[in-house]
C-alpha cells in the first residue's frame, strides 16, 4: 500500500457539507433553504439563452429623468414559453402577507401576487457548497449578520440568466426576484426600486415570459422646493405603457428609479389568465436589502409549487403516503396596496 493511500486511510478528507450548491453539468441545485430541489435548465433552453439579446435595446430616454432600455424581445422567441413553462412548475413561490402600520393604525397587507427570491448583498457570498462568507475577509459571517431570514443562492437556472444579463448590461448583479401573476387580478402597484441598500440610481433588469401585460410608468409628483416648480415637470412627463411580451426585458437605469414609479395593474381578460412571470435581477449593497427582500417575498407562510394537473398553485409538502391530496387553490382577492404601502 502507497503512503498515499495509507494517509487517505488515516486521515479522511473533510466531511462534505450537508449543505451543497450543486455545480456539476446536470445536477439539480440544492440548498438547505430550499423546500425542494431545483432542476438545471433542459439543453434546449440553456443553449438558445446563450443567442440572447435576439434583439437590440431601444434606449427610450426621451422624458426628464427616464433612463430606459427595451430589449423586445432579449429572450429568443422559440424559448419563452418552454423557459416561462419551467420556471412556473420548478420554482416554490410564496404569497407573503405581512403588517404595516401607519401611526397607530396597522394594515394587514395580502401581496396579489406569487413571489420568490434568490441571493444575499456584497457584504456576504455563498461558497460553493452553500455556506456564507464574509465578502471581504473570506471568513464565515458573523452569526447576527442576517437576524430575519436565510439567505439562499440564485439556483443555476436562473443564475445563467443573470450571467448573461450582466454581460449584456455590463452591470453586476447579486439579487434575483421573481414574480408570478397567476391572472389578471394579482399585479403590483406603483412603487420605485430605490431603497437605500441599492445605492445610487440602481440599474435593475427586468424580464417578462408568459402573457403580455402593460408595464406603466409614471413620474413622481415632485416637491415645490425643487428647482422646476411641480406644474412644470408634470407638464414636460407623459405617463408611459409599456405592452410587455414573453421574453422580453427592460433595463431601467440612472435616475428612473429615483424619479418614476412602475407598476403592473389589475387587467381584465386578454392573455392575462395564462399566467405571467417576471425575474428582476437587481445588486444590494447591505445586509438590510437582504433582510428586506426574503421579509417581502418569501415570508413565514406556506411554500406553494405549481400544480400541472389542476393548473394553479398549491400548497407545497401536504401530501402524506395515501392521503387524499389536499389542494387549497390560492386565488387573487387581495387589494392592491402592499409596494405602495412601504
Ligand atoms: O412584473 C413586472 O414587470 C414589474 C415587477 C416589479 O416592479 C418589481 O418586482 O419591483
């Protein structure tokens, strides 16, 4: 026997992690905060994302503090609804509801739409087998870093979007949130991404797959001590309706975050009923934008998965062996208020 062999003998390698961030060619992604593993794109999909952009951006910069890029679409045509039919049924997605409260007046707040995360700020990065470290020392974060969540690593099929979203967009990003609009009633209401946590006039990509919805945007009402008074910059800014379409993506940028609001309304008929999904890839400075995306996204409420047979989301894990299958349909009754809320 070798001594290299007897030293194996003695001296094991390291246990593995039970935690892994699987990175081999097909394997499913997988985390400890995960309810269920997420599968690898299908080689169908993954090789045609790498044509994208199919289309070039259209820069639409022709309003006081818009900064817009249209990719339509920047997600090749023959791959939209297989990428859109994937992600619906391989994410868990959550239907977060949360309190707010305004003085001494608290709201309870049903988000109208199904959501998810994936990612954690720059003050922190996953090791490859799904531990956290610290950015700058390379160090296992301190235990308080993150009080109220658990941050999980972008699964692989997303993650080769975002590679190529920042290669396309020569932006970095660290965050993915993707939203499911089950039917023309979920929506999100008009708010602005611009949180402190994301620094200075955040460029965040967002993209659209399943059925078209409008994206509107609006600028925001400015304060009388501004320089230009109200009335004038209302009268230079026209509101904006973005028809959005499977695949495609709009790049916001500069001071569109800082200056517009966005939103998706409530929509009756149309393609609204087919479902809708949309990922934003987005780069948090600090811990707080972490805490901050999983309280809003995920939530403490149940994990739902989508369910082929019933076409609709239902509540993940309430199967036992031999049990009726119990499927509670979630439906869209909220009022739209949550983002505006915040
Ligand atoms: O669904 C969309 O296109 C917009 C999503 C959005 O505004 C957001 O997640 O902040």
């Amino acid at each position: 026997m070798s001594k290299r062999t007897l030293d194996t003998f003695f001296n094991p390698s390291p246990k593995k992690a039970k935690i892994s961030l699987t990175d081999s060619k097909d394997a499913p992604s997988s985390h400890s905060t995960y309810p269920f593993t997420v599968p690898q794109l299908p080689p169908e999909i993954s090789d045609l994302l790498n044509f994208a952009p199919e289309a070039e951006g259209k820069a639409i910069i022709d309003q006081p503090d818009l900064d817009l890029l249209y990719f339509q679409p920047y997600i090749p045509g023959s791959i939209s609804t297989p990428l859109f039919e994937f992600l619906r049924g391989e994410l868990f997605f959550y239907r977060v509801k949360y309190k707010i409260k305004r003085g001494p007046i608290e709201t309870d707040i049903n988000t109208p739409r199904f959501t998810t995360v994936f990612g954690v700020d720059e003050t922190s990065s996953f090791l490859p087998d799904g531990s956290l470290i610290d950015a700058t020392t390379r160090k296992p974060i301190p235990k308080d870093r993150y009080k109220t969540c658990k941050p999980r690593p972008i699964p692989h099929c997303l993650d080769l979007l975002r590679k190529l979203t920042e290669a396309a967009t020569d932006q970095r990003y660290n965050f993915c949130l993707v939203n499911y609009y089950a039917t023309g009633d979920d929506s999100i209401s008009y708010h602005s991404d611009d949180e402190r946590f994301l620094g200075v006039d955040p460029a965040i990509a967002s993209f659209s797959l399943g059925a078209k919805r409008d994206f509107l945007l609006k600028h925001k009402p400015t304060p009388p001590s501004d320089t230009k008074s109200a009335a004038a910059i209302a009268s230079e800014t026209k509101p904006l309706k973005l028809p959005l379409g499977s695949g495609d993506m709009v790049l916001m940028r500069g001071s569109t975050q800082g200056k517009w609001l966005h939103s998706i309304p409530k929509r009756k008929g149309g393609e609204s009923g087919n479902g809708r999904i949309n990922i934003t890839f987005r780069r948090a400075m600090v811990a707080g934008g972490t805490e901050n995306y999983y309280r809003y996204n995920v939530g403490d409420g149940d994990v739902m998965k989508w369910d082929a047979k019933t076409k609709s989301m239902v509540v993940w894990g309430e199967k036992k062996e031999g049990d009726e299958v119990e499927k509670k349909e979630v439906k869209a009754e909220d009022v739209d208020k949550g983002y505006a809320a915040l």
